[in-house]
C-alpha cells in the first residue's frame, strides 16, 4: 500500500444553531476552506473521486446524497455516498486511493440536527421494534447500562467520570470549535439532575451543527499541495453486533477489533508508547475511559485518569481540544471533527496521534485511524 495524505482541512458552524445556512450552504462553506487550505486546489479539476457521509435518516430527505456533489465541486465528477461516521467515509477515500483509482479524494460529512425536530423520536426508531423500543422513554438507558458495567469493572466513581467532563470542557477554551467549552468543578456536574443513572446532563455532549471537508492524496502528489501533510499510516472499521441484545456492554469491543487492524496496518506493536495523543469519541464522559482501554493505551484507564496522563501534559493526551464535551457532536460529521482536532494537534509539532470515533447509540460500530506527522 503506497501512503495517503491529508492536505487540506475546512469546518464551518460547531455552534447549536447555524440558522444562516441550509446544510448545503454549510457544506459549500466547509469546501471551500478546505481547497484553500490545500493550496488552493480546484475540485472540478484536480479532484479524482468525491465521498458524502450522510444518512437519510438525520436529513429528513429521501436520496438526500443527490444533494451533496453541488456544494463541494463535484456536480457531473464521481461522487458516492457512504452511510455511516466520517472516519469511516475516511477509510473508503484510502481505498479509493490505494485501488488506483484516483490520486486525489475529498471527503466530506455534515450534521444539522437544529433542523431536526423531534432527534429522540428518530434515534428511537432506530432501535429494535420488537425487542428494545419502547423499553424506555429515554435512548440513553443503552448508555446507562453499558456506564454501569464499565465502572463495575474498573471500580470507577461518578466523581471519576465528572473529572472527565471538567477536563474536556477546559480543554476546549483553546478550541474555536468549542461552543460547550466552559470551566466546571466535579461539583457542578455532580449537582446536575440525571438523564439516566450514571450519567447527569453534563455528562452527556449536547448535539451541535456542523460540515467538515478533507482532501486526501497519494504520496506522489501530495507535496503538490503541502510541504506538511499528515500520514494517514493505518485506518479500520468494525462492529461488534447489529443489536443490543448480543452486544458486548461494558466494553468497547467494536473499537478494539478496529484499532487492533489500524495498529497491525501502521506497524504498532506498543499504542502506549507509540501514539502521543488520543482524539476519541467522548459523546458519553465513560465513553472516554471505555474507549482508552479498547485502544490498547492504558489497562486501567481509571487509574490512568487519577494519576493526571490523561491531561495535555500527562503521559497520554486524551481530547486535548476538548473532544464532543466541547465541541458538540455534529452527527455524521463526529468523526471528522475528532479528526481535524488530531491534525491541528500533529500541526502545532506533535509526532502521532489516533482518532477513534463511535456512531452513537443505539450502534456498536467503530472507527480508528493511525496519523504521524
């Protein structure tokens, strides 16, 4: 496999509301700071193949992918659509590449969930009809539970997960992305109500709108465009079941098989001492602690946590931007966001990085991708 290069990054919105936009706008105005930041790369002329991560379900459009080559410059060029997180939109641009089919790709993801007016009802149809609907009133028992079984292992404190809320919410003050970006004590998030048992209010990162845009290139024509791309050196999807009745709570089983086909694919034999920062997908504080353990970074990320690794400074760099807590999670566009925060990290000096994204409830399917500057 010859390597994949991220060139170009664009974001537009990451606040809760973008009533100036249409999601189309939106991803126009991701686009074009994208190509920008590529040099000023035109899509309708060095772009080989474009990639949409979108789903029907969040737009409230039927084939609501006809909508997305007009935005990011790929009206009459080839344009697919891949139902699912953007970093899984990522590992089929490498494909795209590797395959010989193109040399440059552009992947693009967005989420407008302040169009949408009634999330939970949908995220519930989501669920299984006979079995899981209806159980409850409120989707996010299926993270109640999994919390429970996660600090049941690891001997993890409600006070354990509101550390992690402290720690992102600071972390995003540095992040222009970060509309939820505050500074809380344990208390604060502690004397908020429950949504569900464990998890208060600020537990749990609110949603938020945004569209992200991401050139890829071959290794040949890379430097066409950046003196300093960012290897793509490994990348991997998995899910652990299809429903909740034979899935494995309490862990994160869908990562782990995708980080440990990442790792095997970037030639890491020891995560912990090899990556130097871990964007993960943190819609959910535990989801933080449960996602280090599946990613090989720490067997105890309770202790971990206690110890102080897990801050900027500390032996492994968790969501030093601030991860979902801050930033809000922008549907399909999750990933990515987690992305981009891992590319400005490796930008500003840092050596390696892993991104590792979750689709959300009522899913068990991951994402992970290895990035060395």
């Amino acid at each position: 496999m010859q390597r994949v290069a991220i060139v170009g990054i664009g974001w537009y919105g990451f606040r809760p509301q973008t009533k100036e936009v249409s999601f189309r706008e939106m991803m126009f105005e991701a686009a074009v700071r994208a190509y920008q930041d590529a040099g000023g790369i035109n899509p309708r002329e060095e772009v080989d193949t474009f990639i949409s991560c979108q789903e029907d379900f969040w737009e409230g459009i039927s084939i609501a992918d006809e909508f997305a080559p007009d935005p990011i410059g790929g009206a009459m060029r080839p344009t697919m659509t891949v139902d699912g997180d953007g970093l899984q939109c990522l590992t089929h641009a490498i494909m795209h590449i590797n395959s010989g089919l193109s040399d440059v790709t552009v992947v693009e993801a967005h989420g407008k969930p302040s169009d949408i007016l009634t999330l939970p009802d949908i995220v519930d149809f989501a669920m299984d009809p006979l079995y899981v609907r209806k159980v409850s009133p409120n989707y996010h028992f299926i993270a109640g539970l999994d919390a429970t079984l996660f600090m049941k292992e690891f001997s993890a404190t409600q006070e354990d997960l509101a550390t992690v809320v402290v720690k992102n919410k600071e972390n995003g003050l540095k992040n222009p992305r970060a509309s939820y970006a505050s500074k809380l004590s344990v208390s604060d998030v502690l004397e908020k109500p429950y949504v569900v048992y464990p998890l208060t209010e600020l537990d749990i990162a609110p949603y938020v709108d945004g569209a992200i845009n991401i050139v890829l290139a071959s290794e040949e024509v890379a430097r066409r465009y950046t003196d300093t791309p960012i290897w793509i050196e490994g990348a991997s999807f998995a899910t652990d079941s299809a429903n909740l009745e034979t899935a494995t709570l309490g862990k994160a089983l869908y990562l782990k098989i995708a980080a440990d086909n990442a790792y095997k694919m970037a030639k890491i034999e020891s995560p912990s001492k090899e990556i130097k920062g871990a964007f993960i997908d943190d819609r959910y504080s535990y989801k933080e602690l449960q996602h280090l353990e599946a990613l090989s970074l720490t067997k105890d990320p309770v202790k971990a946590l206690r110890e102080g690794q897990l801050y900027p400074d500390g032996d492994i760099p968790t969501n030093p931007l601030g991860g979902h807590l801050a930033e809000g999670v922008p549907l399909e566009a999750s990933g990515l966001a987690l992305l981009i925060d891992a590319i400005e990290y490796l930008r500003q000096g840092k050596e390696s990085a892993i991104v590792a994204s979750w689709r959300g409830v009522p899913t068990f399917t991951g994402a992970v991708t290895v990035l060395k500057r």
